[in-house]
C-alpha cells in the first residue's frame, strides 16, 4: 500500500469548500483529516486558528483480474 498526504491551506470562510471539492477528487480511500490549529490571541482572549489541513490518502494497488469468456453462459 501507498500513502499519499496532502496539504490544503483554509481559512475559516473557505474551509468547508475547499475540503468537499478535494475529497470528491480523490480516487483512494481517506484514511485521515488533520487540522493544523494554532494558538491565537484576540482582544476576547486566547482562541485557536485553522490554518491548513492535512490528509492522508490510502492508494490502492489496482489489480485486474484476467479472465477468458465463459460463453457457455449466453
């Protein structure tokens, strides 16, 4: 097996798009999303940021199978 990780750069606007539209372009199975949270300090207090995620997507290896016609079946 293959692993691929991807890194896509969010913000608190975009984040929910962009993660959508790229999971729906993947071809292998996604093993994990991993946000990339910073600590922040606002005027309210400490918060926390998104600023990119992570994710790790499982490549299959693409076996064909071969098999000669069984034309006894038509």
């Amino acid at each position: 097996m293959k692993y691929i990780v991807h890194r896509i750069d969010v913000n608190k606007d975009n984040m929910q798009e962009k993660l959508e539209l790229f999971l729906n372009s993947l071809n292998g199975e996604v093993i994990s999303v991993l946000p990339n949270v910073r600590p922040t300090f606002q005027l309210m207090g400490p918060t926390a940021k998104v600023d990119f995620l992570l994710i790790v997507e499982k490549k299959g290896v693409l076996r064909i199978r071969r098999k000669s016609p069984n034309y006894d079946d038509l």
